[in-house]
C-alpha cells in the first residue's frame, strides 16, 4: 500500500475554510428581478450568486436558472422564485478537506461559507481559492520549517540511554467541533520542531486527527497519546464511547453511523478509519459495545531521515 501523504494533503487537514475563502463577496437579494441578475453576473464574471436576506443564505441563482427565465419569459420574475432553496453549504472552521471532499462528490462550480454560531453567510469559496491557499501556505511553512530546524531535531541523539520514548498526551472533549482537532495539530507541531521527517510528519498527523474526530463525533470524551521512540511513533486513542459493533463494516470508506444533525455539521464522512489506515504502517483496534474503544496506530520512521526538511 502507497502510505506517501504529499505536503499538500497535509495541508487540507490543517488549514480552515475560512482561510481560503473569498469574504469580498457578491451576492443578491431575494426579491431583485432575473432581469437584474444578468447584468450582476456579467458585470462580476460569475456563473451564479448567493441570494442572502438579513446576512441570512436563503439560496443560490446561477446563470442557468436566468438563461430558463429568459426562455420561458419570465425575466421580471423575483430571484426567490428561481432560485435553489436546498443549498449545499461549508461552515467557516470546517477544515479544508471537508470542501475538497464536496467538490469532488458534488461537481459544484462554489459553495457559500456560512457562520457555524449564527449560520450567517461569511463567504464564497471555489476550487482556485482552495489552490492559492495552498499555495500560500505552502511558502509559509517552508520558511518555518527553516526555522525551527534547532538542536531539538537532535533529542535522540543527545540521550544516552537503552531505551528512550517521549510521551505526549492530549484529552479530547466529546462534541466540541469548535475545537476539533487541536490536538492533531499539537501533536504536529511538536514532532515538527524534533525534527521528524515531513512525509512521517503528514502521516501522523492525518491519522491522529481522523481519531480525534471519531472521539469527538461518537463519543463523550477521551484522550490520544504519542509515544514517539527512534524508530517508531505510536499513537493511541481511547475511549470510553458507545463501541464499534463491526469493525470490518465501520473500515469500508463511506459507510458512517454519525447522526444526520453531526453530517449536517460537516463532519462524519465515513473516512476517518480508511484514512487513518491509509496513512498506518500498523493499526489495530480493540473496541467492545458499552465500554470504548482502544485504537493504536504505529508509524514506523526508520525508512527516512529525521531530518526537518521540505519537500512535496
């Protein structure tokens, strides 16, 4: 199995929505006329536009719906008439996978970012935002990553002793979204600056916060813990959650038992086990219905260098 994860993925897992998202948005009102649409989108050189009432997304009208206006003659009709009600949307602090996710099932040309406290429209997001972000991003992190190349990367080397394993620890707070998955990135950073090699780095930290989210999704509460060694970072998740009835069901990509209200939250995709398998060199989950569940992922690092260094 190919368990390389590029800088780039990596970086969907930790960047938000609303750090590539277009705040500087246009958008209509419900009762402006198709005939008025036509002269918004031309101006703008847009396809379609978010029709908003009180900061509120009420819909979305695209030039599709002005073009069967214009045929069936109805051009004077209101935009609330038109438009689509059943919008799919992104909240501002979902992370950027979630929106690479939707443009790929759903094919869509934008999707609007809404406030996930006060549900009001905040932004506009397509795939060449996701593009500059990354791309951002990308120079950012390389200048970090010179940074903090420091004596730390050489912890290992400095300590003399048999057997050495640095143990770091995170509680993860059951159905707090807002917080979900600050302890992946805590995590990483602290592997960061020991100096683990970039591609070890990506695999970790997509697996720890696919567990995270499975803690924070499913469960009251629990907590994940890295021992990191020369040789191997293991990552354990506990719980003491409702369990997994079928392991071997709950690895197929896709298949979820997240509620209807936590899909709508933009989490729960059915992912996160395959995922974290994905990015596992070994993986094992030990889970009993009524009690919790024990995962435990292990990435091996002596394939590559420890070195902090940049790369795709």
């Amino acid at each position: 199995m190919n368990r390389e994860i590029t800088k780039v993925q990596e970086l969907t897992y930790e960047l938000k929505v609303e750090q590539a998202m277009t705040k500087d948005m246009v958008k209509v009102h419900p009762k402006n006329r198709m005939g008025e649409l036509r002269e918004i989108l031309r101006v703008n050189r847009i396809s379609g536009t978010p029709v908003v009432d009180a900061d509120k997304l009420v819909g979305i009208v695209s030039i599709e719906d002005f073009i069967k206006c214009l045929a069936d003659g109805e051009i004077d009709a209101f935009v609330e008439d038109k438009m689509t009600r059943k919008v799919e949307t992104l909240y501002a602090d979902e992370p950027l996978i979630h929106a690479v996710n939707k443009f790929n099932r759903y094919g869509f040309g934008r999707f609007p970012v809404i406030d996930r406290n006060n549900r009001e429209l905040v932004g506009v997001i397509a795939k060449g935002d996701i593009i500059k972000a990354l791309l951002k991003k990308l120079e950012i992190s390389y200048h970090e990553e010179e940074i903090h190349r420091y004596r730390a990367s050489h912890i290992f080397k400095d300590i003399v002793a048999d057997k050495t394993t640095l143990i770091l620890e995170y509680n993860i707070a059951g159905q707090d979204f807002k917080r979900a998955g600050e302890s992946a990135s805590g995590l990483k950073k602290s592997l960061t600056r020991l100096g683990i090699h970039p591609q070890i780095l990506r695999r970790v930290a997509i697996a720890t916060y696919e567990a995270e989210m499975n803690i924070v999704i499913f469960t009251s509460g629990g907590h994940i813990t890295a021992y990191v060694k020369p040789d191997e970072i293991r990552v354990e998740a506990i719980d003491s959650g409702p369990g997994i009835p079928d392991v071997e069901q709950a690895m197929q990509p896709g298949f979820s038992t997240a509620s209807s209200l936590v899909q709508e939250l933009g989490f729960g995709a059915g992912m996160g086990l395959p995922n974290i398998k994905k990015c596992a060199d070994k993986m094992n989950i030990n889970s009993v219905v009524g009690k919790g569940t024990k995962l435990e992922v292990i990435i091996c690092t002596q394939g590559e260098k420890n070195e902090t260094s940049p790369d795709s």
